[in-house]
C-alpha cells in the first residue's frame, strides 16, 4: 500500500505570499489621521473623568471612606491610556500613580484627603499639551513620591 501525501493550497497563503497591499508606512499614517478624528473626543471625555473625579473627592469627607475611594479608583483607571492617545501621555503616569495611591489607602485603610488633591490638580495640569519642558516629567515624579509615601 502506498501513501500520497496531499497538502491542499489554502487561498489565504497564496493571498499572503503576494505582493501587494498598503505599505507600513502608509498604513501607520492612515492609523495616525484616524487617531486625529477621536482626539478631541477623548480629550473631552478625559476632562469629564476629571470633573467626576473631582465631584468624587469633594463628596468625600476628611476619613478612610471605601466607596469613595473605590469610585475614584474606578475613575482614575477608566482615563488611563487615554494621555497616550490625546498627546498628554504624562497624563496616563499621573493617573497610575494616583490607582497606587488610592490601592495603599484600600490596603491600610489609611486616607489622606490632600494626597488625592493633588493628583487631581496634577491632572488638570497635565491635561496641556502645551506644558514646557521637562515639567509635566517633574510633576510625574512628584506624583509618585507622594505615592509612595502611603505604599505599605
């Protein structure tokens, strides 16, 4: 008895094999223009999770209050990757590093009511993608200071 081995010729092989298609360049450029047509969109929907973070915190009192942290956690992580997109990337490290915060406040029980003042006005701040230098970098790293102060 013998055996043939058959392999059947896919169409979407040959497809890849071929020449043809949208450059990289082409395509990374046609991705970017997309990206353009969103970017007020999500500048504005970042600045309302400002504004809903900073309702959040103003609604919260002085003490550890669990929901009110879990909400503005909920908040903060919702608006992270959306500096990269809308040219505010060092929005994005603020934003981590008030999640790293508002996670040692859920783990001590601790709350302190001006550590997440400041983040929010960091935010805010950050939200210019306009800001000079090396001071949204400046502020980033003094955001993450004041993180880990409260890391346990």
């Amino acid at each position: 008895m013998t055996f043939r081995m058959v392999t059947p010729k896919l169409r979407l092989t040959e497809l890849l094999r071929q020449a043809g298609g949208l450059a990289v360049a082409d395509a990374v450029a046609n991705a970017e223009q997309g990206l353009q047509s969103i970017r007020p969109t999500c500048l504005a929907e970042l600045k309302e999770l400002l504004e809903q973070a900073e309702a959040c915190l103003a609604a919260t009192g002085e003490l550890y209050d669990e929901a009110g942290v879990n909400d503005l956690y909920r908040l903060a992580v919702h608006g992270i990757g959306g500096g990269e997109l809308c040219k505010v990337p060092d929005v994005d490290a603020a934003l981590a590093s008030l999640c790293d915060l508002l996670d040692a406040f859920r783990t001590t029980e601790v709350y302190e009511r001006e550590a997440v003042a400041v983040h929010l006005r960091a935010w805010r701040l950050l939200m210019s993608p306009d800001a000079p230098g090396q001071a949204p970098e400046l502020v980033v790293q003094g955001l993450r200071k004041v993180s880990a102060r409260f890391a346990a």
